[in-house]
C-alpha cells in the first residue's frame, strides 16, 4: 500500500471507529499500525514459500471501511428455518449485525450467539477479556488487519455446564468485492458444543478476496467439536487463521474442509494448556483446475498429560496445488505427552503437486511423538484390479478416491457428510 493510501486511510479509519468503545478502538488503532508497520512476509520464511502474499492484499483499505458486511439473507436461510439438524442458525446481514434464528430451549440456557459487532457493545466486558488473545494484532501482517478491519462476524457463548445437543451452523456468504470477517467462541467448563463454519460463495458475484480470524477458548472439561469448511467460488482468494485454546482435561475435535476457492490459505492450530487435554484434528482438501492450496497445522504442547492427533488427506488432479506444513511443538513443561501428525496426499494425474512438510520441535524427552506424509498417484494395480471386475476406469477412480477420503468425511456431522461427498464427486467429474 502507498503511502497516499496510508495517510488518506487514516483519517478515515478515526471517523469510522473512534465511536466504538474505548478498549475496542485502541486494539483497532495497534492492529492498524502494526499492519502498515510491517513488511509483507519474505518469501523464504517456510510458511510463505509456495504461496505469495500479494494474493491476500486490499486494494482499498478506505473503500472498505464504509463498507457493510452483507449476503443475501434469503440465499443463507434457504433450507435452514425449519432444519431439525440444528439448534440455532446465525447469518450475516447488511448492516455488519447478524441474523440469529435459536430455539428456545438455547435461549433460556444463557447461551449468547450474536453478531460479533453487538456484542462489543452489549456484553463488552466479556469480550474484550479474549477478543485478539489468541490472534492478536501482533500475529502476523494480515492478522493485524484483520483485527483492525474486521465489519461482520459472530460471538458464541456457552455457559459452563450446558451441553448443546445439536450443531450450531454459521452461514458466511459475502457479497462484497473484499470480506474481513472473524469469530469468537467461548465455551465454559463441563460445556459441550459443535460448531460448523461454512464459508460458502453466493450463486453469483461474491468477494474476491476473504480475510477471516477464528479465536475459539474451550474450557476446562469443556467438549468443542469445530468444524471449517471452505467452498468458496474459484474467484475468490481466502486467508483464514484459527486459533484454539483447549484448557485442563478439555477435549477438541476440529475439522477443516477446502474445496473451493483460487488462492487458499488457512494456518489451524490448537494450543494444549492443561492436564488431561486431547485435540484431534482433521482436514480434506480436493483440489482442480488451477487451485491453490495452502495449509498449515499447529499442535502446540505447554503442559504435560497431553494428546494430539493430526490427520490431513489432500486429493489433486489437472494442475493443482498444495502446500502443506504441519508442525507439533512439546515444550519442557510438557512431559509424558503423545503428538502424531500424518498428511497423505493423492494425485490423479501428472500435472498436479503436493508439497508435504511435516516439522517437530520437542524441547523435552519424556514425549511420545511421530509423524508421517506421503504423496503419490493412485496404486495402478488398484484401477487394473477394478476394472478387471468390469469397472470403468472413471468408476475405478471414484472407488478408489471415495474410500481414501472416507475416513476423514466420517468425522463431520451427519448432515455436512454428504454436502463433503457431494463436493467430492463434482470435482471427479468436473473436465
């Protein structure tokens, strides 16, 4: 960004923001000038070595300031008011709040789920105790700017010993040409939760670029079940940072699914910070065309007894990419702690690549930690063997990728699985 760009846009942004709460504006004002403070990520950092960062760049930062985060309504909630499959339903509007559709049970539970602007305003106190804790404006250049810039998402509270039965589904369909949106989750004790983020383009139009934060505390004995899921038009650049914090015997289960997008980048991590704490992770990336992916795991280990498992399956055909680096860090508070990480990576034809780089940073001895990647073509002998038992080869293909990715669909609620089955039968017969 030029200079001329960065001094008009400051006075704009005082005008935009300066009404917000004291605490608010001031986490604003630093992210805004760490973000213009600091340089693009150099290409050689590992975490920028196959994707550029230019992909992620605002054009006009100042356009989008007096811009709304809208969707068509009509499109997010077509289907959902009367699904039985969830117990609340919360969607963006055109004003930077949120649509909020939640049985009445929830309601009287104490949970909140509100748009994330009204709840700076309504229950501040309890906001800006986490906002920006996990993913703060010091994270990174597009982090910061995101957390300066920030108009649309949601706030999910969860009392401590209310368990929510049913899935609670967050509708993101941006409209506008550049979407910063981000969501904060805080789950008490003994709580239980599931969450699915769905990340969808409209039927026409959409952004072309998405920055999104996702900072979620799960506490201690809590049970979070989180799933991303990213199927956002073939137009559309995408940068999106999740954090979890899981406490003292909490249990995590998380879940990403890239399926659309151009250039995609995601960074998940679960940081393990009590006694008895256990994460699972998964993700499913199918890649076509010229699509770009760009993942990263984190397992951060900084207190002992605890459990990690990591699993990530990427499927590749024409001349797609991905980049993946999945790194498990044990620090030497962290004894008697077990981490695995595997990414398997399957290629339908030559002109499609997979990078896998699995990293280990353990700073004590009394851990248990491994790891695995491979990337390969599918087994000819797989497709010789089905065909000889009268498939055709597309068939063979589609058997043989199905039961590689199964596994993984099986991890998502029941009614995503065949939303995720769907995607993957589209790509194998997209030309």
């Amino acid at each position: 960004m030029s200079n001329i760009a960065i001094a008009g846009t400051k006075s704009g942004y005082r005008k935009r923001f300066s009404s917000e709460p004291e605490w608010f504006y001031s986490l604003r004002k630093n992210s805004w000038e760490y973000h213009n403070d600091s340089p693009l990520p150099d290409r050689v950092s590992h975490l920028w070595r196959y994707t550029s960062p230019e992909s992620f760049l605002i054009d006009n930062p100042s356009a989008l300031m007096d811009a709304s985060s809208t969707i068509y309504v009509g499109e997010a909630t077509n289907g959902m008011k009367n699904n039985t499959s969830h117990s609340a339903l919360a969607f963006s509007k055109g004003d930077d709040s949120a649509g909020v559709m939640m049985s009445q049970e929830l309601a009287d539970s104490g949970v909140i789920l509100r748009g994330l602007n009204a709840a700076v305003s309504d229950y501040g106190d309890s906001v800006e105790q986490y906002l920006g804790k996990l993913v703060g404006y010091n994270f990174g250049k597009f982090e910061s700017l995101n957390l300066a810039l920030w108009q649309g998402g949601f706030y999910l509270f969860v009392p401590d010993n209310t368990v929510i039965e049913k899935p609670i589904y967050l509708d993101r369909r941006p409209a506008n040409d550049t979407a910063v949106t981000r969501l904060l989750v805080v789950l008490g004790r003994n709580s239980e939760a599931t969450v699915i983020d769905d990340y969808a383009s409209r039927k026409s139009g959409g952004a072309r670029l998405l920055n999104g934060a996702v900072e979620i505390f799960a506490g201690e004995s809590s049970r979070l079940r989180y799933v991303g899921l990213q199927r956002l038009g073939k137009n559309t650049n995408s940068f999106i940072t999740q954090r979890v914090q899981a406490e003292k015997q909490a249990n995590v289960y998380s879940v990403f699914g890239s399926f659309g997008g151009a250039v995609s980048k995601l960074d998940a991590g679960t940081i393990l910070t009590g006694s008895g704490t256990e994460s699972r992770m998964y993700g499913f990336a199918f890649g076509d065309s010229n699509q770009h992916f760009d993942h990263h795991t984190l397992h951060h280990h900084t207190a002992g007894n605890t459990n990690s498992n990591l699993d990530v399956k990427v499927v590749l055909k024409d001349n797609a990419l991905s980049a993946y680096t999945g790194l498990i860090r044990i620090e030497e508070t962290a004894e008697n702690s077990e981490a695995y990480q595997e990414n398997r990576n399957l290629l339908l034809n030559r002109g499609a690549r997979a990078e896998s780089i699995p990293e280990l940073e353990i700073l004590t001895d009394q851990v248990s930690c491994s790891h695995g990647a491979t990337v390969g073509p599918i087994d000819p002998e797989m497709i010789f063997y089905l065909t000889s038992r009268g498939f055709s080869r597309d068939d063979a293909i589609r058997t043989v990728v199905t039961g590689f990715v199964e596994p993984t669909l099986k991890q998502v609620p029941e009614n995503l699985q065949e939303i995720m089955r769907n995607a993957v039968t589209d790509k194998l017969e997209e030309r």
